[in-house]
C-alpha cells in the first residue's frame, strides 16, 4: 500500500503543471491538497485540528524518490497515523479551517517555545570506577574514535593501542571480550536521526568539525567512481557506492532508500545482509570505516537479524510489540529473502514467535506490549556478571537510567522519528 502511494505520488509530480492543485484523500478520510509551486516544488497542505498545514518539498531529478518519501513520513506524523492507501479526490472541502500564522511569526513563535535539547557532554565526562572501551577508529597520534561500553556513547580518546581496554583507577589492562554478542547488541543503538542528521550520543568535534557515528543495514548497488575528500586532517582518495539503506519511522513505515556513501572498495558487494559502520561529515558525506558481516554472524548464531532490529528499534522508544514485529516482516519480505541470505528466513521467523527466548533484551511481554532493556544493561550482565538474568540493581543501573533519560529528552524534543535501520 505504501508503495503505490509513492508511486501515486511521483505521477503527480511528473503530470501536474505548474501552478495547479490536486485534491487527495487518505483511507481514512484525511483531505490533502498538493500544489505544483514550480518544477522542482511540492507543498501539501492538510486541515489539522482547524488549521491549514503546509509541508513543503524541494527536489531535483536525483532527489525526488527522497523527497516523496520524507513527504509520506512527515504526512503521517503530522496526522498520527500510517498511510495505508492514498486515491485522487473529486473534491476537497478546508471551510472550517484557518491559515497557521505566518512564517515569521511561527519561527519567532518556536525560538520561544522550543526546549533547548539536554547536553550529553557532561554524562560523557563522568568518571566511573572501570570503562570498558572499544576503539573503532585510530584517528592520528594516539587518538581513537572510541565506544565506552558503560556510558553507551561514543567520544575521542587517547588510547595505547587500537585493542578492547578497560581502565581502572588509571590502569590500564587488555579487555578480552567473551561474547561480541554483547558488544554487537550494543553498537546497533547508535542510529542516524534522518531529520537532525545526527545522533547526540555518538557525535564528536573534531578540528572544528563534527562527526556522528552510526550503524545501518545497506545493500550495494552500484559504483559511481572514485573521489577525493578532506578528513581527518588528511586528503583521502575513496571510492563512492550508491548504496540501499532502510529508513524507519516511529509510525512504522519501512522505505528503501539510496544513499551514496565512500568507502575504499573498488567492488561491489551485492545482496549480502551486513551492517556498515559510517561516519556522517559536516557536508553530508557518509563515510565507512568497517562493516558487521549479519548475515554470516546470524548462520553461526553468534548475532542474530532479530537482535539487531531489536536493539536498533530500542532508541525509538516504541513499546508495541506489533511495531517491531511489523518492521521486521517487513525488511524480511523486502530485503533478506531476496539476498544471498534467504535461507535464513524460515529461522528468522521462528524465532520471531518466541522473542523471549530469542532476543536476549526482551524482559517481558503483556499481550501487545514490550518491554526491552538497555543493550548496555544486557552486555554488563552477560560480560561482567556472568549471568543470562539481566540486572535491573547492579553498579552499571545508574548510568543506563541516566542515558535513558536523556534518550526521552531527546524523544519528546521529536528526535528519533525516522532513522536509518
């Protein structure tokens, strides 16, 4: 359904003149009025609780399919709802509803009213008996782009070497994981907020320049030639890939999306099920700096597709069971049983109806609710405490229930709508 209102959509676009109006209608009622501004502007404007809203994209020929489906993605959260079906209308009534003040008055409207988002800097800087630390990245001299296990964040650190740590009282000793598992569990929550270009809990500064860390599903699909860029302090010759990623919204909705990232391949890797590790720069470029192989981890079961959409999903802070499964069925009929990885679809399945075994987050369930821990509180009981029982009282409690509470901040601030999967 989804995709035939895209494709409803894109006729508009590519039919309508410049200057004229088409009346649609959602399946449940929902008037929408779409005005062709010029060649490469769309408007929708909705009746929202008697007051005329506008939703305005621009595009080019290479960014219209983007475009439609932000368009779809904010439509439905503007009306609260998913849009299962979307048909012309014959007519469209907007009597009863109003013009929204004007642009200058609205922006002046949120500067006033908008909270300032919560700053993770100083949960960064706490200091805790012992940090496990994983360095993804060697950044120049003895600095690494580094995850802190404990926190859940991802900041710059000096280190001694590019292996697992942990540090205690200043001490540093070689951190020997048991089960990557956990670890894995623990790098699926960071995720790319598709409106804010950010995540708050992985982005750094460096040489005046930021950079957010994150992890998504992606498939590739074609090699656009090589290109040099500026990062790190360092000229770099990359290779660019138009790759698939999978967008998710809170509502729901999984679209495919491309997306051109950089990496140093000079070959394609088509129809594999793995997770790539990307560093998104100040200019939009996304970079790759290593990849998780998930659909040969899921054969060996040493990291499942089912944990992964699990912990990935947890940021969104959802508690609906059907969502969750919902989006899986979803990437499942859309992308795993088309890959090189289909066989994995039956097991996949399987172990879907029993989540309670087979998703080592889940606490319980109740009918259609869910309850999931933070993947850090899982890799702390596994790894440190030894134990399958995940622990809701134990050293590492208080900061998890600090990082969650800045993850609800962030939420009710409206970050973390829609991300990469």
């Amino acid at each position: 359904m989804k995709e035939e209102s895209y494709q409803l959509l894109e006729y508009v676009i590519e039919h309508s003149l410049e200057g004229t109006f088409t009346a649609l209608e959602t399946s449940n009622g929902t008037q929408i009025v779409l005005a062709k501004e010029d060649p490469h502007t769309l408007t929708a404007i909705l009746c929202i609780d008697g007051i005329a809203k506008r939703i305005t994209k621009r595009f080019t020929r290479t960014t219209v399919h983007k475009a439609i489906y932000e368009l779809i993605d904010e439509i439905e959260n503007m009306i609260s709802q998913p849009i299962e079906e979307l048909k012309i209308s014959q007519r469209v009534s907007f009597e009863n509803c109003i013009e929204e003040r004007g642009e200058e008055e609205k922006s002046k409207r949120r500067k006033r009213e908008r909270p300032k988002p919560p700053s993770i800097d100083e949960y960064k800087r706490i200091e805790i008996p012992q940090k496990h630390i994983i360095p993804l990245l060697h950044l120049g001299e003895k600095k690494y782009l580094s995850l802190t296990l404990e926190l859940g964040v991802i900041d710059i650190m000096e280190l001694p070497s590019s292996s697992p740590i942990i540090v205690e009282r200043n001490q540093v000793t070689p951190y020997k994981i048991r089960e990557m598992r956990t670890v894995y569990n623990v790098l699926s929550l960071f995720k790319l907020d598709r409106f804010n270009t950010s995540n708050p809990f992985s982005i750094i500064s460096l040489n005046g320049k930021s950079l957010t860390f994150f992890t998504a599903l992606y498939n590739d699909v074609e090699l656009l030639g090589q290109t040099s860029v500026t990062m790190l302090q360092r000229n770099l010759k990359l290779v660019r890939h138009e790759v698939t990623m999978f967008s998710v919204s809170k509502k729901g909705s999984l679209h495919t999306e491309e997306v051109e990232i950089l990496n140093n391949k000079n070959s394609l890797d088509r129809n594999n099920v793995k997770v790539g590790l990307f560093l998104r720069t100040d200019d939009g470029n996304i970079v790759q700096i290593g990849d998780i192989n998930l659909g040969e981890l899921h054969e060996k079961n040493v990291f499942t597709v089912n944990e992964y959409i699990y912990s990935s999903l947890y940021i969104m802070r959802n508690e609906d069971y059907s969502f969750f499964d919902n989006i899986l069925m979803k990437l499942l009929n859309t992308y795993i049983a088309k890959s090189n990885y289909s066989r994995l679809t039956k097991d996949i399945i399987e172990r879907e109806t029993n989540v309670n075994y087979s998703i080592p987050i889940v606490m319980r369930t109740l009918t259609n609710h869910i309850e999931l821990a933070n993947p850090i509180l899982y890799w702390y009981s596994k790894e440190i405490l030894n134990s399958d029982e995940i622990c809701t009282n134990c050293p590492i409690t208080e900061y998890v229930n600090k990082l969650n509470e800045f993850l609800n901040n962030y939420v009710k601030l409206g970050y973390f709508k829609s991300v990469f999967l």
